[in-house]
C-alpha cells in the first residue's frame, strides 16, 4: 500500500499513517490490517534543474541527475536511458556526461502541471484519474515519461480542465526562476580517465 502526496513539504510521520489508515478503513474498506514494515521517503516534485556533473569524475544520474520527471515521479526508464547513454560515451572514449532526462518541452508542460497544482487551480486526485480514465494506456504511459509528440500532447491536454490550463500557461513563462541552470565542469578531454592512454 502506498499513500502519495504532492505538498510543498513533507508531512510528518503521524499524519502519513493518519492519511493511509483514512484511506484503507473509509475508502477501501479494510478495516484494521496489520503492519509488517514501513517506508517513507521524498520525491522532489521540481521543475529545478539538477546539474548531472559535479566535478572531474563525478556524474550524476538518477533523481540525483534530474532523471525524476517532476510532474509524475517517473524515473526508472530515465536512469535507462542516462545509464545506457554513459555506457556509449565510455566505449567511445568520450566523456561519459548523463543526457538531459527530458526535453524542454517536456520540462515546460512539468512547469504549468506544478504550478496548477500549487495554486490549487484543479483537484490533483481527480486531475489524474481523468487523465488516466480518458487516455489510452500506451499513450499515457509514454506521456508520464516525456516520450510523446506533440501532437499526443495536445490530444491529451484537450482532455483536461483547459481554462485552468492555459491560465497556468500563460503565467509561468513571466514568473521569476529561483534556481538557474547548472554550468557543467570544464574538464580537458585529455585528463578524463576514459580518454587516457
């Protein structure tokens, strides 16, 4: 069982388990159930750009490298394509930098889902549930990891609460960024130990 919340900070652990047994005994029906280990954990929701080098050898990937796609958490096929990426640049001889997880229009459409949800401009529990009720299950899948054309970015973005939408839109574009992008570290090709002879 998981419970999953988008907050602009986490909550603390009582009222997690507070929230989960709500929705196993007045949503599911449970009644009471037994724990047999507990997880808890962070996912950062953001539309931050995570620097993927941090000095001479050390790169990153992961959500660590920006690979959780901020709007939906998606990460695994991500860390895939940056774990294969650096496998390519390392047969090559070049260095291995991890690829940007997602494209930037992907990152822009994370940008407006945030700031929607942030200003409570459309109930995220049934924000979702419409998006997953009204689009075709490989469709959806390849939106939640960025992977669609924009041509299934419009279809789908047509399914959902549009006013609300474009209002969001509009507004992010002309909103003051608090964190820039990060500047890779120069390092010669020369002193990169997969280029060394």
């Amino acid at each position: 069982m998981e419970y999953t919340e988008f907050s602009p900070a986490p909550l603390t652990r009582d009222a997690y388990e507070r929230r989960l047994r709500h929705y196993t005994r007045e949503v599911l029906g449970l009644g009471s159930a037994r724990v047999h280990g507990c997880e808890q954990g962070v996912i950062p929701m953001t539309d931050a750009v995570f620097p993927r080098r941090v000095g001479r050898s050390v790169f990153r990937i992961g959500t660590a490298g920006g690979a959780t796609r901020p709007a939906t958490g998606y990460t695994f096929a991500a860390v895939q394509r940056q774990s294969r990426a650096i496998a390519a640049a390392y047969r090559r001889g070049a260095v291995p930098v991890p690829p940007a997880p997602y494209s930037a229009r992907a990152r822009a459409m994370d940008a407006v889902l945030l700031r929607l949800l942030l200003r409570e401009r459309v109930d995220g529990a049934r924000f979702f549930t419409g998006l997953f009720e009204n689009t075709p299950t490989a469709r959806l899948l390849r939106f939640l990891d960025g992977g669609t054309r924009l041509w299934e970015d419009i279809a789908i973005g047509l399914r959902t609460p549009v006013p609300p939408m474009l209002r969001t839109a509009c507004e992010v574009p002309l909103l003051p960024r608090r964190d820039r992008p990060a500047r890779p570290v120069p390092v010669p090709a020369a002193e990169h130990p997969a280029v060394r002879s």
